[in-house]
C-alpha cells in the first residue's frame, strides 16, 4: 500500500510552495484585497509559466499531461497562499468540464488557452438561493441562444468563457438540463460586479440575453456531467480547504507563542492549547478524507462520488474550524483588518458555498453511501 | 497513489490468510463481528477461555505478538507484516483484547529493561497467552498525574517491600504478572524518586478487588499491596529511573497502529438503514442524515489516517504524529452516536435489556461502557495535550509541583 503522494508529487508540492511564498505574499493577497485589482494578474501569468495552470491537461492540448494528483498538491498550496485568482474557477470547474465533455475542437481551443494563462473560465451554474439541482435552473437555451441570469458566478467578471447550465426541457429531471460553451467576450452577456464575502475572488451576475452559445456535451446530459464535475472539483477544492485549513493552525500556533499574557505565552493556557489541538485534529481527518478523495479521483474509481463527498464535508468543516479559531486564538487582533486572520475566515465561508453548502453535501454522501451499500 | 500490497505483502497477507481461514473459531466469527463497545460476551461460551485457547493456537504456529524477535515468542516480523495480520484477523482479532495491555505495554518494557534469562523465561508465555499481564501504574492519587504516585517501595536486603494501593488496573483480576511503578525517594521531586518493576500477581500481600463500573460490568480493578517482597533482579531500569521506563511502556501505547478505534458509526448506519420513523425511513430523514454524514467522514478520516501510517510503515518509515488523533476523536464520537441511537428510539430507548431492547440494546450498552473510553488509556484533555506539545510544539504546562520534594507537595486542596 502507498495512501501517499509519490516524492516527485512532494517536491512539486515545494516547488509550488516556494514559489507562492514568494509571488503571493499577503501583502499581494491585500492588493485585490483592498479592491485595487480585480485579481492578480502577474501571479497568474507566473502560475502559466510555472506549468500549474495545465498541469491536469494533456499534452496535446497544451497541458502538462500530469494528472490530478499533481493538481492536487498545488491546490493545496492555492489554499495554503489564499491565491487570489480564478485558479478554482478555470482550472477545477471550466477545464475540468471540458475534459469530461468537450468536442475536440472545444478542447483544441480553451485548454491551450488556459494552460498558457490566456484564457480564464468559470461555471454558471447557480441563478440565486438553493443548492446544485437541476429544478434550480431556469435559464433557457432554445435555437442556439441562451436567456437568463446566472448569479453568483465565480470569477465571472474577468472570465473569458463560460460553462452555462441551462434548461432545454420540462420533464423536471435530470434530463432537462444541457451545458452550453459561453465565449463571454462575444456579447449577449451583461456583466454586474457583485459585492462578496470574501474580496480577492470575485463573484459576478451574468445576464444571458439571446446570448449565442454552443452545446457542451450531448443534450439532456448536462445534469450527469455536472455531477461528475461538481465531484472531481469537490476533491480539488477539499486540497485548497485542506491548505487554507493548515496555514490557519500554523498562524493561530504562531501566536499563541509569540503572544504573552499573564506573564506567559499564551499557548501554555490549556484552554489555548486545546482549541489548537481540536483544529488540528479537525484539519487531519481533512487531510486524510482528502487524500483518498485525491486517490479516488486520479484512478476514476467507483468510489469517486462518496470519496468526493467525504472530502467535501471534511475539508469544509476543516477550514471552517480552523480560521473562526485562528481569529479566537489573536483575540482582538484577529478581528482587524490589519491582520491576515480575516482573509482565511473570508475564504473558508466562501468555499464552503460554492460548490453546493455542506448541508447539500451532507445529504449526497448519505444518498451515495446508500447506493454503495445497496449494490 | 495506491492500495495495493507489494509482491511480499502479498504472498503474506495470502499465507496469513491461508493459516486464519484453516484454524480460526469460525463458530464465533458472527457473534464477533455483531460484538460492539460495552457488548463483547459470547453467548454459549466464556470468552477468556476462547481468546487464550486462540492465542495459545497463534502462538504454536508463529503467529503470536508478529513483531516481537522469535526468541522471545514472536515472528521476527515487519511493523506493515503486523498490520497486514490484522487486518487479515479481522473480528476475531476482538479475542486479542484481554492481551493488550500484556503484548502492547508489558512485553516491549520487558523487552527493554529486563535481564535476558527474564525475558527467555516470561516473554514466550506471555506471547501465547498462556500467562495474562498487566499495568499497574495509575493510583487513586495519581491517574492522569501519574508520577503523583505514592505505593512505596523499600528495599530490604535483596528484596524490595511494597505497601500501597493502585486503581484502574485492567485484567488485573486474571492477571499472572504485572509491571509495577512505585516511589522509592519520596525526597526528591516527584519524577525522580520513582521505580518499575515486574511481579507474580501471586505473591503474598497482593489483595485484586474489582471495581463496579458505572456499566454495571468490571474490567478494572482496584489492587493492594501489603508487605508485597520484590526481589531486587525483578527491578526495570536504574532505582529512581521509573519515569523514564515508564514513558517506553506508554510510548508504545500509543504507537500501536492498525488496531482500528471503534466509533460507533457502521451500527448506527446500519440501524438507521432499516429504521422506521414516525414519517418514515429514518435514512431519509434530513436531520438524520445530517448527523450521519457528520460522523460519516469522522469515520473514514480516522480510517484514512490510520492507512497513512500503514503506508509510511510499509515504507519502513517511522509514521508521522497525526495517529495520535484516533483515541481522542472516537472516544467522544461513541459516546454522542450511542446517544443519539438512543434518541432515535424514543422512550423506548430506555429499555436496555438483550431480549426487550431495541436491535438487543447494543446501544445502550455502548452508551454506558462510553465514558470509559475517554478517560482510560489518557484522558482527552491529556491526549490533547500530548498533541498540542508534541505535535504543535506549544510549551508545556506550568507544573507548580515539579521542583518541590514529593513529600512536601500539598495533597489537599482545603
């Protein structure tokens, strides 16, 4: 057995670890934070460079022709450095579905373009309240035009393309709803900047208005494909979680030996030094429930769904845990602006929402271990 | 990434199987596999007599305590060997539970600072079962403050006299021989004055009186020592060295992997899958379901950490610390699934008896055996220090006691 990641999958591990120490400081983390840039152009130029970007991607699409498991380990980094760019958005959820679904010409024009940073892509899927559910999409494609509106759309402000779930039947199933391509610079989109929790990723409302749009996959199979991406993007995002989940128990431990009151670190306080523990054990059964997430999704085993699933809540849970105590263990300094505390806390609760919430996922791991259990 | 054996794994997981498949107490397979926390009888047969006639069978075929050298009992194994056993023992590995403490703590403390004509003689028997072992360290005035210990040890010629009184001693009532911590210096701070030995549970002036358990059951033990003779060749380690030794036996403790903490969760699921509620099938419920999934992922991510220190093992590397999260995160998890089993029956949930409970009132008795888990073994708060020191690297506590003689620390708070 060997439930671990390969020593060329560490070291690449590093080599991203590195290279954001160094390109994605907080204090360039605080320049989209502060609203002074829509995201960070430069890193994502430099993520294109690195290879990070297509690392999933095949070669003969202008990738890195790796795999998940690396993309793993740099999703982990993502979260670790609260990169703010669409790295989720194009990489996780726009490439993704194109792999799984797009004609060759599709592939042969957006991956290459994502892999060299070029091009940035998103997935509108939701179209305000309510959790993924193919009764919860009302947009309409009819003749090759879509109508409706998309909110909130990750990164949609600055994305190039889009992947659009849309409604082309009224059955009320799964079968109702087809994926169209999007060229969001083409027209028939109106765009509107949506303030967000969590400032340095941007969330947009797309107004599709006989919007041209080709098909992404075969009609009525939209809902199946986006199953499959939502999944494959929950393992991916669980690594970010994972990442964001760690450096928050790295700051909060950082403090509470930095910090003295009472004539002592605060660390030394059990009440302290619990709260730490907890996060720790919290951000371990993350990491663990992630890792056979990660191998679930690089061997396309039947266990996927589940795997997915558990790694979803986990790792939710995880970050969630970790940067609310992070904020606890700096006490009132982690509850400035100044601090860097906020920005975990930001991202943690953003996460958590943007692939379905946890109660969401919740309800599906108990649906698909139901299913595992029957067959 | 992956989950498979390598070729020797293999072809010992295949030979270990091959061996469990032709010898094990095959009519007790499904009675053990339903066993669960607080509820480990056989129905029709006492399940000391089972386990040691098991680990007596284990141990004639090379199968016993795998990682121990074959001089002292063992098979000379390989830690990933070890694991691949037990996995392959499945529930009949649930026999070995009377031994644990013996093969987990006794044995490799033996095996450290026992004299080799010791260990040739008591390790063999100990490995087979034959001969029960176990601990006897925590006190009434020393449970998670071990080294606030206060049984005596005087030495006396060659010979060295106790008198005192330990607690929480498991097995202690079938036990042959235990491994015993007292003070000797009573003048010295209290982690210095203190000294391990080994003992035939036999011997005069040692009184064994079980303890009632708040479940009703008794598994520990309350154990006297009045004038107890220890010859002097029976001491582990230097005279004042016993905090030192007994860190290696509890080291192990904790390092023990693969052993699979029990959360309670597959019975809950399993109950749930067929429960009906008032407006239906309680899987279906969204509150239900809600909870399952909570302790869902609690579940599996023990079971994944567990297999990343199996895979550092099968590397031959040493696994990392976060192993050390098992204990803590099922002890609570027992209990809160046992109580919301109970929720989920209603009013009936009161009734505990096998024959009128819900499913034979598994939860019930899971319920009451619960609390034990989080204290036995290092209680929660302690394990989470352990993690916060050793794992974080947060400072230690202030420990008012630890310069002062031991014998003028305060023993009353009012």
């Amino acid at each position: 057995m060997n439930f671990d990641f390969s020593d060329d999958q560490k070291q690449l591990r590093d080599q991203a670890r590195k290279f954001l120490a160094e390109k994605c400081s907080p204090k360039a983390v605080r320049v989209v934070l502060d609203g002074k840039a829509p995201y960070d152009k430069e890193l994502w130029k430099g993520l294109a460079e690195m290879g990070f970007l297509g690392v999933a991607i095949p070669e003969e699409f202008g990738g890195a022709g790796a795999g998940h498991l690396e993309l793993c380990v740099i999703a982990e980094e993502m979260g670790r450095a609260n990169a703010p760019v669409p790295f989720s958005s194009t990489v996780y959820l726009a490439a993704e579905a194109l792999l799984i679904a797009g004609s060759d010409a599709q592939k042969k024009k957006w991956l290459p373009a994502i892999a060299s940073g070029e091009a940035i892509g998103t997935l509108a899927l939701f179209e305000g309240k309510g959790n993924p559910s193919p009764k919860n999409v009302k947009l309409t494609a009819a003749n090759g035009v879509l109508n409706g509106v998309k909110k909130p759309v990750a990164d949609g402000a600055i994305a190039d393309f889009a992947v659009v779930a849309a409604r082309t039947g009224s059955n009320g199933r799964d079968g109702d709803i087809s994926l169209f391509l999007v060229d969001l610079k083409a027209g028939g989109v109106e765009v509107k900047n949506l303030t967000n929790l969590d400032p340095t990723r941007g969330q947009a409302e797309i107004t599709f208005k006989d919007c041209k749009a080709e098909p992404l996959g075969a009609a009525g199979e939209g809902w199946s494909i986006l199953t499959q991406v939502l999944d494959r993007a929950a393992v991916l995002c669980a690594f970010e979680q994972v990442g964001g989940a760690d450096r928050a128990l790295e700051m909060g431990r950082d403090y509470a030996l930095d910090r003295i009151a009472f004539g002592r670190q605060i660390g030394s306080f059990q009440a302290v030094k619990h709260m730490l523990a907890d996060m720790y054990v919290s951000a371990t059964l993350a990491r663990s429930n992630s890792y056979y997430g990660a191998w679930a999704l690089s061997t396309n085993a039947a266990e996927l769904p589940e795997a997915a699933a558990a790694a979803r809540i986990s790792a939710t849970q995880a970050f969630q845990h970790c940067a609310k105590n992070n904020i606890q263990v700096h006490g009132g300094m982690g509850f400035t602006w100044e601090f860097d505390c906020h920005m975990y806390y930001r991202r943690a609760n953003t996460m958590a929402l943007g692939l379905g919430s946890l109660s969401y996922w919740e309800d599906q791991l108990i649906d698909r271990m139901r299913k595992k259990n029957a067959a | 990434m992956n989950f498979d054996d390598t070729p020797q794994e293999a072809e010992f997981r295949a030979t270990a199987r091959a061996w469990i498949s032709a010898n094990a107490p095959k009519q007790y397979e499904e009675e053990l596999r339903k066993s669960s926390l607080g509820r480990t009888q056989l129905k029709n047969a006492n399940i000391l007599e089972v386990a040691k006639a098991w680990q007596k069978k284990k141990a004639d075929a090379g199968w016993a305590c795998l990682h121990w050298p074959k001089e002292y009992g063992g098979r000379g194994a390989s830690p990933i060997e070890r694991v691949i056993w037990q996995q392959e023992e499945g529930p009949f590995g649930k026999l070995s539970h009377m031994f644990i403490i013996g093969h987990g703590m006794c044995g490799p403390t033996m095996m450290a600072f026992a004299r080799e004509e010791h260990k040739r003689k008591y390790l063999p028997p100990l490995a087979s079962g034959e001969k029960v072992w176990c601990q006897l360290f925590s006190e009434p005035a020393g449970g998670s403050d071990v080294a606030g210990l206060r049984t005596r040890a005087e030495k006396d010629g060659d010979e060295w006299v106790i008198n005192g009184q330990k607690i929480w001693t498991s097995g202690a009532h079938y036990s042959d021989y235990g491994i015993l911590l007292t003070r000797t210096d009573p003048t010295v701070p209290k982690h210095k004055g203190l000294t391990m030995f080994f003992l035939d549970m036999k011997s005069p002036g040692v009184e064994v009186r079980p303890i009632k358990q708040a479940s009703g059951a008794s598994d520990f033990n309350e154990v006297y020592f009045t004038n107890v003779r220890i010859p002097d060749h029976q001491r582990l380690g230097e005279v004042g060295d016993g905090w030192n030794v007994s860190l290696t036996t509890l080291m192990n403790e904790r390092m023990s992997i693969g052993a699979g903490v029990s959360t309670g969760f597959p019975e809950l699921f399993e109950y749930c899958s067929s429960l009906m509620l008032d407006d239906g099938p309680a899987i279906e419920d969204r509150a239900v379901r809600s909870k399952l999934a909570n302790w869902a992922v609690k579940a599996s991510g023990l079971r994944y950490t567990s297999m990343r220190a199996i895979s550092a093992l099968s590397k031959g590397e040493r696994p990392g610390p976060e192993n050390s999260i098992g204990k803590l995160v099922a002890g609570s998890m027992i209990q809160d699934v046992a109580t919301y089993a109970l929720d989920l029956q209603g009013a009936a949930g009161v009734v505990s008896g096998p024959e009128d409970a819900e499913v034979a009132g598994r939860f019930q008795a899971m319920l009451l055996r619960a609390p034990g888990t989080r204290v036995e073994g290092g209680t929660d708060e302690i394990m989470r220090n352990i993690i916060a020191e050793r794992v974080l690297g947060l400072p230690g506590d202030i420990r008012v006691d630890k310069d002062v003689p031991f014998n003028k620390i305060p023993t009353k708070g009012r």
